[in-house]
C-alpha cells in the first residue's frame, strides 16, 4: 500500500517538473544562463530561464522558433502588428492586429489591401480609390461616378445612371439630370444620346423637340408644330440636300407672306416664293435680277431697271427702250436717239440734215424724213415735199415745180420722179422735139 502511494507521489512530481520547462505563450524553450542563446527572433528572460518571442512575433506551432504576428493576433501595441504592411494594433479588447481603416484584410494570404468601395471609413482620405468619398462612415464613389464591382474602381457615370443633380452627370458633355422618377442622367434638350459611344451630339433636322431652343444647334431652324414636334427649318429657309443645314429659300418655295422669301426682290405670290414683276429667276445662284430689254412683261413698271424703257404692245409682249431711245449696242440700256432728242442748237443734232427746232428737239430739216431704223435723215421723196407762198421745197430740186392745187412738188413735164430726183423721159422729149420741128416748118410755109 504505502508502495503505491510512494509511487504516485514520484509520477505527480515528475509531471510537474515536466510542466514547468514547456515554454509559455510569450518564450520559447529555456536558455543558457551562461550564454543566454535563444533562437532568431526571441531573447532571453530577465530570469534566465526561458526564451521569450520578441516583440511582434509569437511562437510557431511546433513550439521551436518564434514568427511573425499577423492579422487577429493578440497585441498591445501597434508595432507588434508590423510585420503585415498597413496594419496596427486594434482598440477593441481583447485587442488585436487589424488593417487599418483605409484597407481590409486579403481574402487568402494575410495580407491587408486597399478598401474597396463599402469599406469602412472615418474620413475621405481612408477611401483610397479613386473618385471616391467617405459617407457615413462608409467608402462610396463621389456624385459623378458608380462603382464598378469587377475591378473595385469608380467610373464616371453615363446615360442612364442614376443621379440627384446635373453635376453627377457631369463626365457626360452636354447631360444633365432628369426629373421623372427614378432620376437618370440624361442628354439636354438640345442633345440626343449617340448610339454609338454614349455620348450627347446635338440634335439636328427631323429630331424629335419640344421648344425652339431644343433646335439652337442647327441654325435658322425651329421647333414644328405638328405632331410628333420635330426640328425643322424656318419658313424662309429649306433643308440642305446634304449636310442637315438649313439654307435661304430658292425660288419656288413655300411661303404663307412676303418675308418668308428672303432673296432680294422676291414676294409671296399665291404660297410660293417668286421674282417681282421687274426681276426674273437666275437658276445659277437662286437669285433675283433685274429684267432686260427683251425680257417678257405685262406692264412698264416690269422694265423699270433699264432706264427710258417700256412694255411694248406687240405680242408676247417685251421690254423695249421707248420711241425716243433705242438700245445701246452692248450694255443693254436704252440711248435716247438723236432724232427727237432734247437739244439747244443745230450743233447739238449730229445726224445729217438735223437740226433743232423751236421745241427744243432734234428733227429732220424739211427735205428729209426721219428713218427710225437707224435714227437717220433721209431724203423725202419729190411728192413729198411742201410748196406753199411761204416755203417753196421744190426750189432745191432740179426739174421740180409746184402743184399749187395740193401744195406738193412734183417733176416737171418731161420729167419721172425717181425717189427725192426728178429724170428726163426719153419719150416725151422726143415728142417735144418733133411737134418744135413740125411748127417751125409751117412758119417757114406760111411766110
């Protein structure tokens, strides 16, 4: 019995001794009192009997070196924790190594990371992303930008994104915040979106509108009023063929007064744009220039460019120059003609047999017509001369005489007009002769 006792006596000490070299939480194996080696890492105690990790490091599983502390180990202080990189000792008890607020630990390999969006956070400069802010205690992206969970970034937003302000939509040129529920950015009202990239271009012709102002970009054009409302041009202008202007309006265009039609002497005439009266069509450049001579009219007024000229009567009626001009050879204005022109003196009448009558007008002296074909003098004929007691034009006419009873000239016997002359006739100077011959020989008879 006591053997037994003694026995278990021996066994309990032996346990004991065993346990009180096992190392603690903080050491790491007894050390030399001598040498006081320890392994790396670790120092020995102030009693020289066992080895203790060294600050930041703890010991290792197989209890025979010391590592490094990493995350939600025990610490005290922050140094204890530096072996992770951007991580300290955390104040919550029992305290720990954490990240600090701007990361987060690394899903696998013990690491801490930047926060990504939804991180906690206590000011902006704990949210390292960029575009982004701390919001209640939380990482979230600025106004303008959502988060992107594929890559943990902050994008700017775009059409269709969600928003509060027009300044959330600000990455996109030209958007702004729309105001029918859920808010999204959207293009101006003056934009529409591009298909393409997601960008706001202005709206052109044919663009669906609610205002003048959704047209602005296209100059010269407005908002329609029928229904669907689309971006058309004025009605002084029409669409370009091409490049989605909107150009002044030809001639032959729709109009409802006279200042829709902006080309230069143009009107309003039964809801099309044409010419006035004294302007005609030029195709070449779409514009309005004044009438020649030549020119068709209905009235004088529609000759009014050329100075002295005038509708004439003659069917199809045209522009002519008036009886007292006639049309220069080479600019296509009327020259006042010289016959019946004003003057002052014979000088001032250059044709040949001019001269200036009392009226002040050239004319034709009395032996000579006026020939409008080429505003020329020529002679009149011999029939057509004046004899009165006054003025005897037969005078000037070798073989001329007066017919007093019609008080015109005519040739004397024996003689044939021919035009403003008088000429022998062979055959009554024959007879002349013969019948003188005849009367001489009866005197000579007689006597």
């Amino acid at each position: 019995m006591s053997g037994r006792i003694m026995t278990r006596k021996y066994y309990f000490l032996i346990v004991i001794a065993a346990l009180s070299h096992l190392p603690n939480a903080a050491s790491q194996g007894q050390c030399d009192a001598t040498t006081q080696a320890c392994p790396e890492h670790s120092t020995c105690a102030a009693d020289n009997t066992n080895c203790e990790c060294d600050e930041g490091y703890k010991p290792n599983v197989a209890g025979d070196g010391c590592v490094a502390k990493g995350l939600s180990d025990a610490c005290s202080a922050d140094t204890e924790c530096s072996a992770v990189t951007d991580s300290l000792c955390g104040t919550d008890l029992p305290r720990k190594c954490i990240c600090k607020a701007s990361h987060k630990p690394h899903g696998t390999d013990g690491t801490c990371i930047p926060k990504v969006i939804g991180g906690q956070c206590s000011t902006d400069v704990d949210c390292n992303v960029d575009n982004s802010q701390c919001t209640e205690n939380k990482c979230e992206c600025t106004d303008a930008y959502k988060y992107q969970d594929t890559d943990d970034i902050c994008i700017a937003k775009g059409l269709n994104d969600e928003c509060s302000a027009n300044t959330d939509c600000s990455a996109v040129t030209d958007s702004i915040c729309g105001t029918d529920s859920p808010r999204k950015c959207i293009c101006k009202a003056s934009h529409k979106p591009r298909e393409t990239d997601g960008t706001c271009e202005p709206k052109g012709l044919d663009d669906d509108c609610s205002g003048d102002t959704d047209c602005a970009n296209v100059a010269e054009a407005i908002c329609g009023t029928d229904s669907p409302r689309k971006c058309i041009c004025k009605n002084t202008h029409i669409p370009h063929e091409t490049d989605g202007t909107c150009v002044t309006k030809v001639i032959g265009g729709q109009c409802s007064i006279n200042g829709d039609c902006i080309v230069d002497n143009s009107q309003c005439t039964d809801n099309k744009c044409e010419c006035t009266d004294a302007y005609k069509y030029q195709e070449t450049d779409d514009t309005c220039i004044a009438k020649g001579l030549n020119d068709d009219c209905t009235a004088n007024t529609d000759c009014s460019a050329v100075t002295d000229a005038i509708c004439g009567i003659e069917s199809p009626k045209k522009c002519i120059c008036k009886d007292t001009h006639k049309p220069h050879e080479t600019d296509g204005t009327c020259e006042p003609k010289v016959i019946g022109g004003s003057c002052s003196n014979n000088e001032n009448c250059n044709v040949d047999n001019s001269q200036c009558n009392t009226e002040g007008k050239c004319e034709c002296t009395d032996a000579y017509k006026y020939q409008g074909s080429d505003d020329t003098c020529i002679a009149k004929a011999v029939n057509e001369l004046t004899c009165t007691d006054k003025l005897n034009q037969c005078e000037d006419i070798t073989n001329a005489e007066c017919d007093d009873e019609n008080e015109k000239c005519r040739c004397s016997l024996g003689f044939t007009m021919n035009a403003n002359t008088c000429v022998g006739n062979t055959a009554a100077h024959t007879t002349i002769g013969f019948a003188s011959m005849f009367c001489c020989f009866l005197a000579l008879l007689i006597t």
